[in-house]
C-alpha cells in the first residue's frame, strides 16, 4: 500500500514538473524574414551553377569540433548550397542553422567563401516573441562585423554594438547569431574544406 502511494506521489511531482516546463518555452508563431530560396541566391551572389552537398559528421569530425571549439553539433546532417561560376570555381557555400531558445528557434543562412571566410549571413526566421530583440540588430545590419572572419575569428559583439547599450535579451540574441555564424564556419572548415570539396 505505501509503495503504491508513493508512485502515485512520484509520478504527480514528475506531472508538475513536465508542466512547469512546458509553461516556461512560450513559443510564438514563426515570422519569416527571407525565404530560403533567396537567402541562398543572396549568398551566392555571382553563382552560375548550384548543387547541394549533403554531409554526415564522423565521429571524429565531431569529437574534432568539441574539442577545438567546445561546441557538441546537434545533428549529424548538415546540407550545404554550393555556387560555382561558369568555370566551375567555387564562389561560395550556404548553410541554414538554428538555436533553440526558450522564447523560440532562430534559424540563420551563412554564406562562406572557399577559403572559408564569411562573405555574410542573414536571420531567415525567429519567432514573433524574439523579433522585437532581434530587430535592432537586424536595422544595424549587425551581422557584417562578421565578414571576412574564419572559423577561429572574433565571434563576440562587436565593438558598435557593445557600446549601443542595447537590451539584454538584444545583447542575448546577438550571442546566439554570433554563434551560429561561427558555427556554420566551424562545419564548412571541417566538413568541405578538409573533405577536399572547397574547389
């Protein structure tokens, strides 16, 4: 009898505490910013061609990037937009990754030129809840202190924005774009460029 009313106790703490999580994500509906397809056309500016290089990571390919740069990949397949001239050089490569917060995903476009620099990155979608954060940023076109920066660059605010005594939650997602920039980086470095495919 006891072992049976401590179950039940059990699984009412375990009921609370699930709901007690799910009250705190409060996602809003989705607001698209810039459609895939031109995010990828913006990024590859002066393509010709266009294919799609889809990659697993090895086991070793993510141990590489926790160790190099602390960060554990959360997915295991990542697809890669690759525009090429008419020659067939590589002008750049394109991928799409998103953060999970609590207020809701972003999801940010990259484009990296072959030499694995990035050439610009553009937020695609957020949610309504993080758009007013998020907008500042995006009127500042904060994600150009980035350009020309490889996988090892400065990924922290800029030197503009820390002094424009922006919001916290603003500072906050600037971190997340940051670092999802840098992220995307991260990946083409070990999965394009070491793989041989950045030519």
């Amino acid at each position: 009898m006891r072992l049976m009313a401590f179950k039940q106790v059990v699984g009412v703490i375990v009921s609370v505490v699930f709901a007690a999580n799910a009250a705190l994500a409060h996602i809003t509906p989705p607001v698209v910013l810039v459609s895939d397809r031109d995010a990828v056309l913006g990024l590859l500016a002066g393509a010709r061609k266009f294919f799609v290089r889809e990659v697993r990571l090895s086991a070793e390919e993510r141990q590489t990037i926790q160790k190099q740069w602390g960060w554990s990949p959360d997915d295991d397949f990542y697809r890669f937009y690759l525009g090429r001239d008419e020659q067939g050089r590589l002008v750049a490569a394109t991928v799409f990754l998103t953060e999970f917060t609590i207020h809701g995903p972003v999801r940010v476009a990259v484009g990296i030129g072959p030499d694995g620099k990035i050439k610009g990155a553009t937020v695609v979608e957020l949610t309504e809840e993080t758009y007013p954060w998020v907008r500042p940023l995006i009127d500042q076109n904060f994600t150009r202190a980035y350009v020309g920066q490889d996988s090892r660059g400065n990924f922290g605010l800029s030197e503009g924005l820390a002094k424009a005594h922006l919001e916290a939650m603003t500072q906050f997602y600037a971190q997340v774009v940051a670092s999802l920039i840098q992220r995307s980086a991260v990946l083409y470095e070990v999965t394009v460029v070491k793989r041989g495919g950045a030519s």
